[in-house]
C-alpha cells in the first residue's frame, strides 16, 4: 500500500512537472538544427536503422561512442547520429562519417527523444528496413556481441524490446535501447506519439510521458514488449540482493537495476552495456563500482582503454 502511494505521489509530480513544462516550451517548438552534414552510408544500403542520441560537454565524439558507431554497423545498421553538443569537432565526425547516412546538430532541448523526432524525421521513409533502433550514448558497450542479444530477442517474438526495464512508476523499457520491428513503426500510435512530441526542458517529463508513457501506449495497443535482462526474472534469481536494494527505497520499492545491481547484469545476464552514470558518478555509492575492470576482464574482450579514457577526461573539469 505505501509503495503504491509513492508511485502515486510520483505521477502526480510528473503531472505537475509536465504542466510547467508547456507553458516554459510556448514559442519554442522547433528542432533548432544548425547543421546537417552527409556520412558515407547510402541510405537504404542496410537492413536496420539507429538513430543516435549523442551529447558531450567538449563538442567530441568521443572513441567509446566511434567503436559503438562500429559495432552497430557491423550488426547491419545504417545509423542517423543527431547530436546536441553545439557544434562538433571535425576529427570526430571524420572518424564516425563510414558508419553514418547523416551527422545532425542541433540545439541542446528534448533531451534524446528530442534526437531521435528529429532522426525519425530526417531518415524519412522506413519500409526497406527490418527494425529500427533507438541508441543514445548513456553506455559503454557493447561488452558482448549484439548478434546474439537480436538472435534471442527476435525468437522471442517481441514487437518492442529494449536491454533492461523497469518497474519505476510504471511497467517500461529502459530507453538507452530500443528496437522495433515494421508492425510498431506503421501503426497509428508510433507514429501520433512522435508527431505530437513537444521538446521537453525538464527531464522529469522525458521519464513520465516519454520512457514510461511510449512504453504503456505500445501495451495498451497489444504491442508485445520485452528485455534481454528482464526485471522480474532477475529478481527471481536474485531475491536477497533485489530485496536488500529495494528497501532503500522509500517505503520499498523497485530500484534502477542498470545503477544498482549493475554486476548481476553483466555477471548473469550478460548485458551487453555498461551504464556511463555508474562509473563516472557512482550515484548510489556502491563500493563494488571500482571492481568494473574484473568483471569486464573476466566475460568479455572490449577495450577497457575506451572507458579509462573517457572517464579521465570526464573527471577533469575545465
């Protein structure tokens, strides 16, 4: 009973939150692009679409986001990088131009269901390819083979899947990975859900009508939606660790598995991502954060150098 009380009492304050969000977004409904700049993938080459949210505070496309540029075209994707940096320096964008149809910068709003209307919008016409993938740069990865994270999703049946979800709030799937096949995207509700997207200011909104609300308008379509390290299944198969995470919530509660609970991920469900957040903030203090590069030696070959670096730079401030 508490617990559905806090989760009352959170909706309530995304209601709130969304209304101040309308009235501050009057007058400013537009994308804000300030350059469009061709990559060397022709599009339609590829059987799969990513459009990539993408910010960094120096204006860089930093190696850990090239190698996963690399790694998705190599899945078969033909990618729409929209970025809100500012402005971007060349080098980057030389370095991620063969694995992109399009580089898009733009203004700093809507955080990266923002990028991706705009991506959506640009890329234009879907029908030649088989799914669609929405990425951003929140994770470094993929640690694992993404191959095999499509083999089993896609036997699987799912009309909707991303990597993780979640029981915050609602039922929804973590946004940093999303893919869709060809029923979702032709369907009236995909498509009224990006056409009608206001640019949020605040991320409070983007949470509740954006990565919980799209999730629980493709449900109440009967889409059939799924994660590769699902919730409940975990808690399953871990429930001293969930419990013991879950009552440091108030009044108990689920908790951000990608956050918290970041080794049983790697370490039994073999997530193929890593979230940014943990490492470079540690935001729930865990003192098992700084054991990373173990569990990383330990189940996959990616180049621990790419974190190492982004992470130096991240922790110097200008």
């Amino acid at each position: 009973m508490l617990s559905q009380l806090y989760n009352t009492a959170q909706i309530l304050r995304g209601l709130v939150v969304t209304g101040l969000d309308h009235i501050c977004m009057l007058g400013k409904k537009g994308p804000g692009i300030s350059e469009r700049i061709d990559g060397d993938v022709i599009p339609g080459s590829k059987e799969r679409l990513c459009v990539f949210s993408h910010f960094d505070r120096d204006n860089r496309i930093d190696d850990y986001v090239v190698y996963y540029l690399e790694q998705l075209h190599n899945l078969g994707c033909e990618t729409v990088l929209v970025s809100t940096s500012g402005s971007l320096e060349g080098t980057g964008v030389d370095k991620v131009r063969p694995y992109c149809r399009r580089i898009i910068v733009r203004e700093n709003r809507g955080y990266d269901f923002g990028s991706w209307k705009v991506g959506l919008r640009d890329a234009g016409d879907l029908s030649s390819y088989d799914r669609l993938i929405l990425a951003n740069d929140s994770v470094y990865g993929p640690i694992r083979d993404l191959r095999e994270v499509f083999h089993d999703m896609d036997a699987d049946g799912y009309a909707a899947w991303g990597i993780t979800d979640s029981l915050q709030l609602h039922y929804h799937l973590q946004s940093y990975f999303l893919v869709f096949d060809k029923s979702v995207w032709n369907s009236s509700v995909f498509t009224e859900f990006w056409r009608d997207l206001p640019y949020y200011r605040f991320k409070w909104s983007i949470i509740s009508n954006c990565e919980v609300g799209f999730s629980q308008r493709l449900l109440r379509a009967g889409f059939r939606l799924g994660a590769f390290c699902e919730y409940r299944r975990l808690r399953d198969r871990h429930p001293e660790k969930f419990q013991a995470a879950e009552a440091e919530y108030p009044f108990g509660g689920t908790v951000n598995p990608t956050l918290r609970l970041w080794k049983i991920l790697v370490e039994d469900c073999h997530c193929p991502f890593l979230k940014v957040a943990l490492l470079r903030d540690n935001p729930k203090k865990l003192d098992d954060v700084n054991r990373w590069r173990e569990a990383l030696a330990q189940s996959s070959d990616y180049d621990v150098g790419l974190i190492e670096r982004h992470l130096a730079r991240m922790n110097t401030r200008p």
